[in-house]
C-alpha cells in the first residue's frame, strides 16, 4: 500500500492499541526510509545482511540453481574482506538504534530452505546461524529450518513441519539453534551493545560486541584450514578470554587477542 500517510497513521492506530507492538515491513532491499523516523515500521526483513551472511558462511556451497528463482544475490562468495564491506555498507545504511529493529533471517516463506540453498552443508548453516544471532537486530528462524529442514522455492519451503516425525530431525543442528538462543539471551551485548570489526583476512572475520559491562568477541572462520591469528583487542586491561560457545581456543597475549580455529567453525568468548 502506497497511499501517502497509510503507514503512518496505521503505525500511529497500533501504537495507541499496544506501545510495545514491533512492527516490521516486508522490504527486501535497504529502506531506511520506512524505519528511520519511527513512524512507520521499527524494522524490515533483513534480507541485505542474509546475503552477506550465506555468501560468506556459504561460500562454493551456494547451489546456484536453487538460489535462481528467487530475487536473492548470493554469488559470487565473500572473503572475509568482502563480508566486512558488507557489513560497512549494512551499518552505514541505518542508524544503530534503528538496526537494532531490523529482522535478522537466513530464509523465509519466499525463499528456498537455507540449507537447500547452501547445498545442504550444515556447517555452512552452522556459520550462518553463528553470525545471525551475534549480530545487531532481531534474529528470526523460519519454522524447521533449525532440524535441517530442506525445500526449493514456493511452494517448497512451505512443507509442514514434521511433529510426527522426530526421528527425521537434524537433532545436531536444533542443539546449535538453541545453544545460539541460550547465548544471545544470557548476554545483553549480543541484543544491545555496540559493533566493532576486529579482524577481516583470508576467510577469518571478527568483530566485538559491547554493552551493558560486557565485551564479546566472534570469531569465524569460514575457510576450510585450520588457522590461528592475533586479533588487536578492542582495550588494554583485558586479562582473559572466557569461552562461551563454539570450537576453538583463545587466550590473552600482551594486547592482542591470541585465536586457534577449526576450519569452518565460529565461537564467541568474553573478555574480562
């Protein structure tokens, strides 16, 4: 609907019924315009960080055939270079306040199932997964997509969810969702703190979360060798890196970050 004032007072309608509904606008390209002011909708679909986020996490696992029907871009991969010019672009576009409305999602009712459009990799989901839920914004998953759910396009995505069906489930990738779900919710930094880029080589990306007294750095490592890296930390006085989720291991050098990661692995510690 593009009468001129319809979103305004249908915002301004919602709003006296229930001041804390969210309201989110299903656009798929950047449109800051619909959420900077407040008077329209608190967020939008996210879907310019899901195309960040699958061609890095993704990368040669993207099946481009799948991916073809539908208006999403995820050719050719991200190195860890190209997903923080991605991210630049995606922080430049909207304010911090106003990023922090935005839905988060890796697939949806119009898309293939993430996994069938990452060629059914579950590390690629795994690293996907890892980066939504530390990112600024509200992080959505669209039912079955956490047990491995597959589907091409509509109506493919749409199957229903198999709750008779346990046994059919990726058991695995539900404990990831829901190890992911259990982070973002124990740690306010992940919800509300600040975002920093850390590091960006190779394939290794990293960047700080801080807020609320809490400093957490995620490490992805989307290539396919194990590596180690020093990662500058984000202040002096840092004495230790706590593990919080994930595979790897970090320790505190002087003033850098001291970071050893599987390939095709992420994991998030906190600084003290």
């Amino acid at each position: 609907i593009t009468t001129p004032g319809f979103w305004e007072e249908f915002c301004s309608r919602v709003r006296a019924v229930n001041p804390e509904a969210y309201l989110v606008g299903e656009i798929w390209h950047a449109a800051p315009e619909w959420t900077v002011r407040g008077d329209r909708f608190d967020g939008v679909m996210n879907y310019v960080l899901t195309e960040a986020v699958l061609r890095f996490a993704g990368g040669s696992s993207i099946d481009s055939a799948v991916v073809a029907p539908v208006n999403l871009t995820l050719q050719p991969p991200l190195d860890a270079a190209g997903y923080r010019q991605a991210i630049d672009r995606l922080l430049g576009i909207y304010p911090e306040a106003v990023g922090r409305g935005n839905l988060n999602l890796l697939g949806s009712h119009d898309t293939p199932r993430v996994l069938s459009m990452a060629g059914e990799d579950r590390e690629a989901v795994t690293l996907a997964a890892a980066l939504l839920f530390t990112f600024s914004g509200a992080p959505c998953i669209y039912y079955g997509d956490e047990v491995g759910m597959t589907g091409h396009h509509d109506p493919g995505a749409r199957g229903a969810f198999p709750w008779d069906r346990p046994i059919t489930w990726d058991h695995s990738l539900l404990a990831t969702f829901r190890s992911l779900a259990a982070l973002r919710r124990a740690h306010p930094a992940l919800r509300r703190g600040s975002y920093r880029h850390l590091f960006a080589e190779g394939f290794v990306y990293a960047f700080c979360r801080e807020g609320d007294g809490e400093r957490l750095v995620t490490v992805v490592n989307a290539g396919r060798e194990s590596t180690a890296v020093r990662l500058p930390l984000p202040e002096h006085g840092v004495a230790e890196a706590r593990w919080c989720w994930g595979s790897g291991r970090a320790w505190v050098e002087g003033s850098d970050l001291r970071v050893e990661m599987p390939g095709r692995s992420a994991a998030v510690w906190s600084l003290h």
